[in-house]
C-alpha cells in the first residue's frame, strides 16, 4: 500500500489507464510508478472487483480537479515481499508491504474501510484462504 497524499491515507496502489485499453499493461505501470515493484505475477486473468466511486474535489500538482465518478478496477497480484519499495513523492510520502488484517488499521478513510477494503479482504482470503 501506499500513503497517498491527497487523500492523506494509506490505500492500494492505482491509477488511471488515461487512454490506454489494456488494463493489464496499465496496472503494471502504476505498480511500478508508485512503489517501484517491476515484478508482479497476476493471479486471475479476471477483474477481481468492480466499483463506482465518487471523489471529491481536490488539488493534484497545483490543479483543481472537480469531483467525478471513478469506475475502480481491482486486480490480484503477487510480488516478492522482499522486493525494494520506492515513493513517487508526488503522489506518495510511503509505501509499505501490509497484511489483509491489518489494512482497516493503516487507512484513515473511514468510509474506504467499511464499503471497499473489507468486501475485498474478505474476498481475497475466500479465494485465496490465509496464504495473504
């Protein structure tokens, strides 16, 4: 996870396919742009989640960005924990490896939490049992 600081939380890694149809490719771009990871197995050749999500308002790079709906793709991924993280500190100010159990303790976005991060955690450890 990173700590994203726009929304000064800790929150999976993403970003935006700008364009781009193959959403694999995009993933593996934005795994490596934001922890630095240049190794990654997917885990399923499916989505794994779909959500729409609104943002608000906010500043990025000295930008106003007007709040909008955000369609949310996530994807299974494996990485070796060892692995060296890296921040892109204009998105980020950490990045860490962090246990399904305790990612409702690192995210301050009480909302996320609740709605998202815990249907996704319980989902992974349906399919993947308590390998995580």
């Amino acid at each position: 996870m990173a700590y994203h600081n726009i929304y000064d939380s800790w929150a999976w890694l993403g970003g935006h396919a700008d364009g781009n149809k193959n959403l694999r490719e995009v993933v593996l771009k934005e795994v490596e742009e934001e922890s630095g990871v240049k190794e990654v197995k997917f885990l399923s050749t499916d989505i794994f989640s779909i959500e729409i999500l609104t943002v608000a308002g906010h500043e990025k790079r000295g930008e106003y960005v007007s709040s909008h709906l955000h369609l949310n793709l996530t994807f299974l991924l494996e990485a070796d924990e060892k692995m060296n993280l890296q921040i892109k500190p204009d998105e980020n100010s950490g990045v860490e490896w962090i246990k399904v159990d305790e990612i409702s303790k690192k995210s301050s976005e009480k909302w996320f939490v609740e709605r998202i991060y815990s249907k996704l955690c319980r989902k992974v450890k349906e399919n993947l049992g308590e390998v995580i």
